[in-house]
C-alpha cells in the first residue's frame, strides 16, 4: 500500500504525461506571471492596481456584487463572439480559421474544469495588468490633464489588442474588447468586474475551441 505522499507524487506524474496538462500549466503559469509583474511594477510606484479589491470589501459582500455585475456584462461579449462565429465576411472567416488551426490543437484533451483554470487565470493575470495597472495607473498619473482617464483607457485597450495580435483583425477585435471591460472599470471602479467578465468570455471561447477540436478529430 502506497504511502499519501508517494501515492500524490504518481497521480501528479501521471497527470503530467498528458500534453494538454502542460499547456494548462504554461498557461496558468504565463497568466499568473501578468498579475504578479503588474503588483510589482504597482508597489515600485506605490500604486495598488487591484482596483475596488480591500479587505473591508470582502467582508461587506461587495465582491459578491461585483462577480455578479462581472457575469452579467459577459452577456454582449458572448453575443459578439456568437456573431463572430457565425459570420461570413471573409476577415472574420479567415480570423476564425486561422485561431482554430493555432490554438483548437492546444486544447486537445483539456478538460472543462482545466479551460476553467485558465480562463480564470487569464482574466485575473491580464485585467490585473491591462485594466488595473495601465489605464487606472495612467489615469491616475494623468489625472491633471483634461481628458487623463479618456486618453489612458484608449491607450490601455489599444495596447491590448496590439498585445493579441495573430491577425489584424483579431488585434481590432481585441481593442474593441479592451474598451469593453476598460468602460467596466471605469462604470463601477472595481476590478472584479471587467476580471470575470474577461474570464467567463474566454471560458466560452475556449469550450467553442475544445468542441472544435473534438469535431475535427471527428472529421478525421
């Protein structure tokens, strides 16, 4: 009979020995590294990024209220991407194609529970950089300039679909959702918001991926 310890190190090896167990890995990994890369460059300007996110808060049960507000705003984002998805103009056609052939290979054999991981870590490690530490940091630094904030949100979301780009036309479409969750913070000045709005779209994104992927294997 295998001790705990010794029983625990074979089912990590053993869930390594999958390739999808290391994308899910590196992913969460990179995501993660985002978050913590914009806390320190956020403590080397005495600038705390996690917007609206203080203990008294928690203790209030106002995250509660702004995961809700956060899974109510993912409502436009997956109408877009539903639109993305179905539509036949040739730069969308050609965006859908080229995301599936780059990243449905990645996703095969992940689980639901594991996409969930990573979209989590995805809209934490990002909203915490793009959102909490660029626009809101440059807001605040521009703060005496008239326009500050407009010309630090616009400045934030352009950054983050230069940060996206496999296709011009993904980079776009990532700016557009960048003023999206951008306008989130701005409308309710926490970051828990545009955090699971993010997360939950890319959940959805990446169970269209892994279905896809299940169906070109299916194909084949």
């Amino acid at each position: 009979m295998q001790s705990r310890p010794a029983a625990a190190t074979m089912a990590g090896m053993n869930y390594f020995s999958r390739h999808a167990s290391w994308f899910v890995l590196i992913a969460v990994l990179f995501e993660l590294a985002l978050g913590a890369l914009a806390l320190g460059i956020g403590g080397i300007f005495s600038f705390w990024p996690l917007i609206g996110i203080t203990r008294a808060q928690a203790s209030s049960g106002s995250f509660l209220v702004a995961i809700g507000w956060g899974l109510i705003a993912t409502a436009p984002m997956t109408v877009g991407l539903a639109v993305v998805l179905e539509s036949r103009w040739q730069a969308l056609a050609q965006m859908k194609s080229l995301a599936e052939e780059l990243l449905a290979p990645l996703l095969r054999g992940i689980t639901p529970l594991e996409l969930l991981v990573v979209a989590l870590a995805a809209g934490f490690g990002e909203e915490l950089l793009f959102r909490g530490l660029i626009q809101e940091g440059l807001s605040h630094w521009w703060s005496g300039f008239p326009g500050g904030w407009l010309a630090a949100w616009l400045l934030s979301s352009v950054l983050f679909g230069v940060c996206h780009w496999v296709s011009g036309t993904y980079a776009f479409l990532a700016t557009l959702a960048g003023l999206y969750l951008g306008l989130l913070l701005i409308l309710f000045d926490n970051l828990l918001v545009p955090i699971t709005a993010h997360a939950m779209y890319d959940f959805a994104a990446l169970i269209y991926l892994a279905n896809r992927t299940r169906e070109m294997r299916d194909e084949w």
